[in-house]
C-alpha cells in the first residue's frame, strides 16, 4: 500500500499548471495500491460534493514516504496527475 497526498484544481483554459495548483481547492490523503486506486477513492469520494454542479477539475497525486527516522517530514515523490469531470449523468 502506498500513501498519497493529492491536490485539487479547477481545470481553467489558459492557467499554466503552476497556476492551477498554487491554490488548490482541496487537499488530502489517500491509501490505496497505487494511483489508479487513488483516484477510484477521491473520485468516488468527490462524486457527491460535485454532482449538483459538474465542473472540470484535475488531481495530482504524489506518492509521500514516512521519514527514515520516525519523525520528521515525509517525502514526496514525482507528481502523477490526472483529469476529473463530472458531467450531468453523474
């Protein structure tokens, strides 16, 4: 299992992704066997919160690791990232 922490961003036309994610909508964590799973979980998980009003959002996922000493701050690996929209037959 791994651990992900995932940002969530309105998908604008025209905003560079840095843009996008500087000021993410929401932020968590999710365990799952790998992002794919993720993004079943925080998907189904959104799926209520949006569904009155679809709106095209994007995800990043990144893996983070616990640090090697117990304490401390967690690493994060490279972003994976990936589109969400929700339409009316949602």
């Amino acid at each position: 299992m791994n651990t992900y922490v995932y940002y969530i961003a309105e998908r604008i036309p025209g905003a560079m992704e840095m843009q996008r994610f500087a000021h993410p909508i929401h932020v968590g964590l999710v365990t799952a066997s790998d992002h794919e799973a993720a993004y079943s979980a925080v998907l189904e998980d959104l799926r209520p919160t949006f569904a009155d009003e679809p709106q095209h959002l994007e995800v990043r996922f990144e893996v983070v690791s616990p640090p090697r000493s117990g304490s401390g701050v967690w690493r994060h690996g490279k972003p994976i990232d990936v589109d969400i929209t929700f339409t009316s037959a949602d």
